[in-house]
C-alpha cells in the first residue's frame, strides 16, 4: 500500500472560486486582527485559479465592498466596467417586446453592479489571498474526504496522478497529498463532487428540497466597435424555448470591445431530443441578437451548470469538521441571475465561525454559529423574496409563472411575505418517453455565427490526460443501451455541450455507448440530468478540463 505524505493546516478550502477565496481572506483578515496564527490552504483542480470559473457575469459588489473596501483602487478588475443600461426581452420568433423596468422590483435594476469576467476577478482574490499568507495550491484536485475515527471529517486528499486507464502505475507516478484540517470547506461550486458524498453522508439534504438546476453555455465575441457600448446589460426570455422548457439568456458588453452571451436551459426540461447546446445556436440567430454579433468573431466558448433551486433547497450547512460554501450549497439569486455576492458572503460567514472556533481551541465540531450567521444575513433575507419564482414558472409556464412570480416578488419586496414556500422535483425525473414527442428542429451550424461542439469545445482549451482513468463513471455499464437508448433515444448525446456521449453502432444494430472523456468541460449536467442517476462524475487529474482565460 502507498504511504501519502501528510501536511497540517487550520483550515482547507477545497475550490478558488469566489466563495472558496472570500473565505480564505477573511480567515486571514480575522487572524490579523486577533493576532492568531491560522494556516490556510487551498486546493483548485484547474490548472491555475480560474481556469475552471466561468460566468455571465453581472456582479453586486456588496459582499466585495465589505470585504475589500477598496477594491475599486486596487487594480481589481471588476471595476472597469460599471453597469449603465439593463433591458429585459421577451423574444417571439422574429420580435421582440420590451419589458419596461418600472415592472420590477427595485433589486432587478442592476444598479451599482459591475460586469466583467469571474475568472479574472478570482485571479485577483487568489493574489489578495497569498499576499495575507494563504497557500493555494492550483492543479491539485480533492479526490478523497478524510475521516477521524469518530467519523468525523479532518481534511482531504488530493488525487494519485500518473495513473494509467487500466489503473496500474505509469513512470511518473505521484500519490496523492493528504491535507489535515481542524475545518474543511467545500467550495467546488455546482454539485461537486465531494460535496455531493458530504451531503449523502451527513443527510445535509434531509430538511431542504431537491436541488434544481440550470445549464449556461457561455460565449465571448469580439464585436464591432459601433455596436459596443461598455456596461450595457441585457436579459432576455422567451424564444427559441418552447411550452416544455424554461430558461433565459443574457448578453453583457463587456472591457476590450468584448460581449458576454450566453444561454441558460433549466434542466427539468421534458423532451429528451432538446439540445440546450443547439438552443443556443438557435437563440443566436433571432434578429436582435444576430444584428449585434453582425461582424464579430466568437473568441472562447464554456459550460456550467448553475444551482437553480433556491432558498428551500439549500442543505444544513455544517458538519462535524466542516462547511458547505457557495454553489457547493446554492445560495444563487435566479432571477437577479447573480451567485457571486452570495458565494463570497456564504465564504465570510464560514470563516468567522471558524476563526472563533480556532481561538476557543475546538476542532472537528459543527459550525454552529455559521448557519446562524446566515439566518441573520442580509443573504438569507434576498434569497426568500424570491424563493417562489422559479417554481412558479416551472409550474404556470414562461408567461403566466413570470406574471405570476413578478406580482409575489413585489409583494415581498414591500414586506408582505407570502405564507408558503414552493418546492421541487429532481431534474432527472422529468424526462418523457421518446415516442411521446417531436424533436426540435435546429438549424445547422454555419461557422460564422452558429457552430458545432467540437469546433465550440476547441475555443475552451479543454485537455486531459487521456491515459487516465476516466472521471465519468457508470453505477451500471448497461443502463445506457438496455434503457437509455430505446426509452429516451439517449438524452446524454444531446444535453452533453461538449460531445462527450455518443452512441455508436446503432444503424447496424449493435449499438455501443462512447464516453470522449477527454471533451469534458466539467459542467456536471451529465451528473445532473441522467434520468437512472447512473453517471457518476468524479474529479480526473488535478489541472485537466478547461482552462478559461477570460470567462
């Protein structure tokens, strides 16, 4: 058996998104002012912080300002461009109706918000991090949780590398590290994978509804400087989705005569032949937004699932050792389409139950005062106004749930809180039976302003080893040809964005199923949305995926 070298922290933060890097400042922040000595380690899977981070994004600073006051001095680059316009379309086939902002409530106006990439906003964080004295270790995936033998967590480890596919030991062979903490937190952002045993092995999940989830495929386009105007912001709903569907898409004019475009399809989506990739594309070729992209030339592509479920479907968040942050636990505001604030706050509260912790010698215990943070927060308080809307549009439809969730947000909005709270059905039971639909027609991909996913996951700059195990598991290598295939035509090849799923052989009769693992852009819908659960994505070589330069 191979001995793995240990190393001691107070504190491991598995993720260098912006809830796992808020933490790791304000752990450092609160040790500065005590006087204490608190280590702090990250771990991030991507090869470097934010290789892995992508977004919209259209940014609150709330949390920033309490955290770094000032960052808008500091040669943080969110603050380059403010936001100056915000519309809301509700797109038909070839039009479109403006949805005036005086219609919604004040919190939808994306006043004093700011819009850039996520990525490099964390980039700056890690440097604000390390320059307080945090480790954060880039390439280095956590692939184990650590048990003390109360059964209690005490830290993680990182993954073996040079491990082959059939599982033997190649030349380069390394174990993996183990880091032992007084308190870990998970911070992997949507479904992660440790995060999901965490979940399962303390019943987090007992007392919250089923997380809910949408997928966002995300382009950056150069476009032509006529059509840019720095800070403009636009939402949109409505086409090319159908009754079946839900979901929205935003365009953001971004630093550097850049667009930020994206598509979001809420996975409770009931056809099995619908494509949120070829959406999308679709979505691309309305009038309005074709006659912005007129000219300009697509520059990265990327994919991730988001949490969509809400206030009701967040877990408990402390366990015996540690803490659910950020999109590990969901604290995403849908329709303000804004998780960032809330990451970094989830990741300041954690971190100053965890410094009085430290100061009063515990370890291995629950965060108590953490969750008792968050009941008190102003977090918690944006998060129940609307808490009914996504499942009201699930329930009524695009156009009468959005009535309907608009009139209970202004109601909350003016204090009148409504005396019930929605709940959720798992994505991965809405699927209907193949024969019991039509497939949606898409129109082919013309190199200029529709594409094809190879070509998109090409612009993503994903890689792997491929001479590794693969990270896309099967429960039962069976499921996807003996009942995937004849009862949903296998959905995995068309809500895949990256092309990883593939059935082969099936003109012939002797159909096979393909997993391109070396495709995978790690957006978990996969995991998400199999209608048996039978996929199982667990994390491959630290530093493989995708690596975002601007996302």
């Amino acid at each position: 058996m191979t001995t793995r070298e240990s190393m001691p922290y107070d504190v491991v933060i598995v993720g260098a998104g912006p809830a796992g890097l808020s933490a790791a400042i304000r752990l450092k922040q609160r040790a500065a002012e005590t006087g204490a000595d608190i280590a702090v380690c990250v771990l991030e899977k991507g090869s470097e912080v934010g290789a892995h981070i992508l977004s919209g994004a259209v940014i609150d600073p709330r949390s920033l300002d309490e955290l770094l006051p000032d960052w808008r001095t500091d040669g943080c680059p969110l603050a380059e461009v403010p936001v100056t316009e915000n519309h809301h379309w509700v797109l038909s086939e070839k039009g479109k109706t403006v949805l005036p902002e005086f219609l919604t409530p004040p919190f939808m106006h994306n006043k004093g918000t700011y819009t850039g990439s996520l990525g490099n906003l964390c980039r700056w964080l890690a440097g604000k991090a390390e320059e307080l004295g945090v480790e954060i270790f880039p390439g280095f995936a956590a692939a184990e949780i650590l048990f003390d033998e109360a059964g209690h967590v005490m830290g993680v480890a990182t993954g073996d590398m040079g491990v082959a596919r059939d599982g033997t030991h190649k030349g380069d062979y390394t174990p993996g590290l183990e880091l032992h903490a007084k308190y870990t937190f998970f911070a992997e952002g949507v479904r992660g994978h440790l995060s999901k045993e965490i979940i399962r092995q303390f019943d987090l999940a007992k007392d919250s509804q089923p997380q809910v989830y949408g997928l966002g495929i995300k382009e950056l386009w150069d476009i032509d400087p006529a059509l840019h105007s720095p800070g403009r912001v636009i939402h949109t709903q409505g086409w090319p989705l159908g009754d079946d569907a839900n979901g929205g898409s935003w365009l953001y004019h971004q630093a550097n005569g850049q667009v930020s475009l994206g598509f979001v399809t809420w996975l409770n989506y009931s056809n099995p032949y619908l494509s949120p990739f070829q959406e999308m594309q679709k979505w691309k070729t309305h009038p309005e937004i074709a006659a912005i992209l007129k000219g300009g030339k697509r520059v990265s592509y990327g994919a991730r699932a988001i949490n969509d479920g809400g206030l009701q479907s967040i877990p408990k968040l402390v366990f015996p050792g540690g803490a659910l942050i950020g999109c590990s636990a969901g604290f995403l505001n849908v329709p303000r389409l804004k998780g960032t604030h809330g990451a970094m706050k989830s990741g300041m509260m954690a971190a100053d139950a965890a410094v009085d912790a430290i100061l009063s010698q515990r370890s291995h215990d629950e965060l108590a005062a953490y969750p008792e943070a968050f009941d008190a927060s102003w977090l918690k308080k944006e998060l129940s106004v609307v808490r009914n809307v996504v499942p009201l549009v699930k329930k009524f439809g695009d156009f009468v749930g959005s009535g309907l969730s608009g009139v209970t947000m202004w109601l909350e909005h003016f204090g009148l809180k409504m005396p019930f709270t929605l709940g959720h059905k798992p994505d991965h039971e809405s699927l209907w039976r193949k024969d019991l639909v039509k497939p949606p027609v898409y129109p082919k991909p013309d190199g200029v302003l529709t594409f094809d996913r190879l070509s998109s996951v090409f612009l993503s700059n994903t890689n792997h080893e491929e001479d590794q195990p693969v990270h896309l598991t099967l429960r039962d290598p069976d499921v996807p040809v003996d009942y995937n295939l004849p009862m949903f035509d296998g959905p995995s090849q068309r809500y895949c964005p990256a092309g990883v799923y593939e059935f082969v052989g099936v003109e012939t009769g002797d159909p096979k199923f393909v997993i391109n693992a070396q495709n995978c852009v790690h957006c978990k819908t996969c995991d998400i949305k199999d209608p048996t659960q039978n996929i199982n994505w667990v994390v491959p070589e630290g530093g493989g995926g995708p690596n975002y330069p601007n996302m």
